[in-house]
C-alpha cells in the first residue's frame, strides 16, 4: 500500500464513491502483489483470460478510470495493457492508482454526467460501476492463484448494490450482441455475461460475482 491510498481511504468519507474505490484499489494491488511468476499463465474465471492477460485487463480499467475523470474516451483505450513485466505489475499498478486519484481529485466530477457506450450517468455512479467491476476481477484473479483477500465489507456492499441499478437482469449477451454491430471490438465478447443465480443465503460477494456471470467457486468466494 501506498501512503496516497492509504490517505485516500482515511480522509474521504464512506459516503464519497472514491473511498469505496479506494478500498477496491487496495485490496486489488494486495492481491497482485501475491501473484507468483509461474501463476502467469494460469486460466481464470473470464474465459478470454490468464492470470497475465487478466493483469493487463485490470490496467485498463485503471486507465479507463482515470480517463473518465479526465474528460476523456476510455473506450478509445485496448482492452488490456501489454508490454509490462511479469515482476513489474506491482510499480504498474501503483502508477496508475495515483493517475486516477489525480483524475478524482476534484469534487465537481463526481456529479458530472459521463458516457460509456451502455450507460450515461454521473461520474459518482461511473465510478461505482468500475469500483464493482474492479471487485470482480479482484476475486477472478484471487481465484485464479489459490488467494483469500481481506475484502473490505462495505465496499462490497456498495459495488453490490451499485451493481444491481447499472446491470440489468435479462438477457444481456443478447444485448450486447446487437450493439457488436456499431461496435465490432465487442463482438463475440460482451463486456458483461448474464447473471448466475448465487443461491438466497449467498455472501455479498458471491452475490456480486454471481450477479456478474461468474459461478462463485474457491476460497477467495468466502466473504
């Protein structure tokens, strides 16, 4: 952890959408950070992905974050980083947790409307979609190398509920199957799966990755 993020998730509010973030951003650079060198390669839950392939995805969302706060178009990004090391994931992703916390920093961008392709709202509900998003991977890759994050119980809570507003129920593959044809990059591989029943008595979490598409499995579906 560094002592940004860690100021970051001291001096916000629990109320602020960029301290719930914060505490996505550290339990996701503690799980990193875990990752051995002969992991790299190891499947995950995302079909599309190893545990490499994965990292480079999960700097994008970084970077789409950061881009959003910004004014910027995050979907004018790949879809995954490339190029880094596998012993340098760890000094990539402190980059880019302190290039989002400058994007942030404002206040004024938290009710400012942005865009994605499937969603306009303000920064304070993007934000909340990404802090779910980064939750979810977060648990792909602690599945992936055998891990058990210290997960941040509000901040589950908050990604959950957010999560429900911004995706639907229905059948989204079909949804996003016909938005492929004026966006061709997401063709075969929609940005989210339909949701998976995780059971009535299931944890926060695995209602949250269940609600993502994944089935919850392993350890890292505990809390």
């Amino acid at each position: 952890m560094t002592n940004a993020t860690t100021s970051t998730t001291t001096t916000l509010q629990p109320t602020d959408p960029r301290f719930h973030f914060a505490q996505a951003v550290v339990t996701a650079r503690a799980t990193i950070e875990a990752v051995r060198p002969e992991q790299m390669e190891l499947p995950t839950p995302c079909p599309d992905y190893d545990v490499r392939a994965l990292l480079g995805h999960m700097g994008i969302v970084f970077m789409r974050v950061a881009a959003l706060g910004n004014g910027e178009d995050p979907m004018a990004l790949p879809d995954h980083v490339e190029g880094v090391a596998d012993d340098a994931w760890g000094a990539h992703f402190l980059e880019a947790a302190h290039a989002v916390q400058a994007a942030w920093t404002d206040d004024a961008k938290l009710a400012q409307p942005m865009v994605l392709p499937w969603a306009t709202a303000p920064g304070a509900a993007m934000l909340g979609m990404y802090t779910s998003e980064l939750t979810v991977h977060t648990w792909d890759l602690a599945v992936a190398t055998g891990q058990q994050p210290a997960w941040h119980g509000p901040t589950l809570e908050a990604a959950l509920a957010t999560a429900l507003v911004a995706l639907p129920s229905g059948d989204r593959e079909a949804h996003f199957a016909a938005m492929a044809v004026d966006m061709p990059q997401i063709a075969g591989r929609p940005p989210f799966r339909n949701p998976v029943d995780a059971g009535a008595t299931a944890s926060t979490l695995n209602q949250l990755v269940g609600w993502y598409g994944r089935q919850p499995v392993g350890p890292a579906s505990a809390a």
